[in-house]
C-alpha cells in the first residue's frame, strides 16, 4: 500500500516542481534595471570628451546622453562600476576620469605641489637664516663702534612745541 501511495504523490510533486520553474523561469529572465541614480553614480567620476570639464551626469549633449545609456547597458550587464571606467579609459583616455590614476606622468602631477613646497620652505629657511645672521653682524659692528656712534634721538618735544604753537596761529 506504501508504494501506490507513493507512486501517486510522486506523480504530483514532479508536476508541482514544474509549475514552480515554469514560473520562475520569466523572473530569471528579465534583466536587472538600473536605476538613474546608478547610472549617474557611475557617471559623476567621468567627464565628458565633448565638453570642457563637464561631468558626464550632469552633461546636456547628445553624446553624454548616449553614454549614459550604454552605462545602464553595461551596469545591467553586471560589469562594476570600475569595468565601466576602464571602458571609457580604453576608449578616450584617462583624460575623461575624474580621478585619473597615479601613474606614469600622472604621478609626476601629484607629486610637483609636494616637492615644489619643500623646496620652498628649504630656500625660504635658509633666505631667513641669512637674514639673521647679517642682522647679527650689524648689532656686533655697532656694538664695536661705542655709544659715541650712536646719534641721540631727534627731541620730540621741539616737534611738538612747533605743531602747537601753528595750530594757534590758525
């Protein structure tokens, strides 16, 4: 009795088993849709070859339109953000990447502000160092030629007194 019983669920379970692929199998199929904001995430690192340092999300030409799209294509694809970049790279360059890679003469772009202030404040240091020990010679000369050197301070009470005395004349 077990092996009817059996045969006969048997029978069912296979037919429910397909009706559950035969389901499943339009959900397999479709496509994964990729939203704007995936498509602009991607595309706001790009810059487009058309325009002067325009954004690729936030260009209004044609072209940048077409390129968005075949972002979508690609993301939808399942290519990562990265792939869609080192597409465009292949195709127009790193000049269309927002951050190109450090690199080659690349790098020698990152690494000129660095050097060129280093070697700014080591010529500015030693300019100052210069400075002060020339002001330092000047204090020992003067030193050396006594207090009769010196001049006396212009008196300014003599200024003052004059000041007054033609303001009373007005």
């Amino acid at each position: 009795m077990f092996k009817i019983l059996h045969k006969r669920y048997w029978g069912t379970a296979v037919l429910l088993l397909l009706g559950a692929l035969l389901l499943a199998t339009p959900v397999l199929a479709q496509d994964t849709v990729v939203t704007d904001n995936e498509v602009n995430e991607v595309a706001k690192d790009l810059f487009c070859p058309v325009c002067e340092s325009t954004p690729l999300d936030v260009c209004p030409t044609q072209a940048c339109a077409d390129w968005r799209e075949l972002i979508r294509e690609q993301l939808a694809e399942g290519q990562s953000p990265e792939e869609v970049q080192a597409y465009f790279a292949r195709q127009y360059g790193d000049g269309v990447l927002a951050n190109p890679p450090k690199q080659g003469f690349n790098l020698i772009l990152w690494l000129l502000p660095v050097v060129a202030i280093v070697l700014g404040g080591f010529f500015f240091s030693r300019y100052m160092r210069t400075l002060r020990t020339s002001a330092a010679g000047v204090a020992e000369d003067l030193e050396a030629e006594g207090a009769e050197a010196v001049q006396p301070p212009i008196a300014q009470d003599d200024y003052k007194a004059r000041l007054e005395a033609e303001l009373r004349n007005r």
